[in-house]
C-alpha cells in the first residue's frame, strides 16, 4: 500500500524538524510496521534526482552499454536502501533496542528526502561555481552526518557515542556500495 498524501506531508515535515535537530519531529512518522514499509515510497520519491544526479555527475567509460549502466545503478540504488535496514535488524539486537526499531528506520527513510535535496542544491551551486565543490561536499557530508546521528540518538534512544558509530557506518556502508558500482561499470 502506498502512503497517503497526507502521511508524506507529515512525513516530511519530521523529517525537517529532525534536520533543525528537534526530536519533536519524531511524532510526524507512522512508525509501525505499516509506515515502515510505506517509508520505503521515499526511494521512488527521490529516484529522479537520484538519476538526474548520475547522468551529470557519473563518467562511465566508453565502451560500457547504457542498459548495463541503467542495471547496475537500479540494482545499486535497491541494494542502498535493503541492506542497511537489513542490517539494522542485528544492530538493534545488539544495542538492545529491538523495540525501537521502527522508531528510526521510518524517520531514517523519510530522512533521505531532505538530504538528496541537500545533495542537489549543493550539485547545482557547485556546477555554478566549481572552486566551492569540494567545500560544498564537506559541509554536505558533516550536515548529513549529524542529521543521521540525531536521528540515531532520536529514535533508538542510545548514546551520542553509539549514535556516531551508526551514522559513521551508513556513511562507510553507502561509500563501500559506491565503490563496488563503480568498480562494476568500469570491469
């Protein structure tokens, strides 16, 4: 089933107020197992940007076929966003909060609206004035960061220092996938 207008509407709205660092946000989430899997309508939402993203920023090689290409960024992009909440199923065994699962993979998913929009913004200014890229790609990964560990802190109610590693892994995670798509278009 699909989420309403309206719980994407709120969805969004928590997921900005988790951005401005307010755990107030987190009341604008379906976070059952129902708005958990509504949650994912997020990856559709953002997938445009995602492929207007690639197709100005992505060099591939010469002699590799754009079907190819199309199926190793879909099977990358699917990948993305099944394997951390696959993996969180053990992190929340491990940090003893099973419970709370929920409660900050839905805001975690809604959360990856803001942060492509993040992405593109910084994108657009960089293609406007490229001696700011590399700045812009600093302040985007720490402003993503952050928002990541307080929506961690947030929603699995644990410490600053186990928020930190989460964010830190979903960022190697996301890295390590990026890496293996390139290295799959360049092979």
């Amino acid at each position: 089933m699909l989420p309403t207008a309206n719980e994407v509407t709120a969805a969004l709205q928590g997921a900005i107020r988790l951005a401005r660092l307010d755990a107030a946000g987190l009341n604008f989430f379906d976070r059952t197992i129902g708005g958990f899997w509504r949650s994912f309508f997020a990856a559709v939402l953002i997938a445009p940007v995602r492929i207007f993203l690639l197709m100005t920023t992505r060099e591939l090689p010469d002699d590799v076929g754009s079907l190819r290409a199309v199926a190793v960024e879909t099977i990358s992009y699917v990948i993305g966003w099944l394997i951390f909440p696959f993996v969180m199923l053990f992190v929340v065994d491990m940090l003893n909060r099973r419970a709370r699962y929920f409660d900050y993979l839905v805001p975690y998913n809604w959360s990856n609206i803001p942060q492509a929009m993040l992405v593109l913004l910084a994108t657009g200014v960089a293609s406007l004035v490229p001696s700011l890229g590399g700045l812009l790609l600093v302040v985007v990964v720490i402003s993503t960061l952050i928002y990541e560990w307080f929506i961690a802190k947030t929603g699995l109610m644990i410490s600053s220092t186990a928020a930190t590693a989460l964010a830190l892994f979903d960022f190697a995670l996301g890295l390590s996938l990026n890496e293996i798509t390139k290295a799959l278009l360049q092979s």
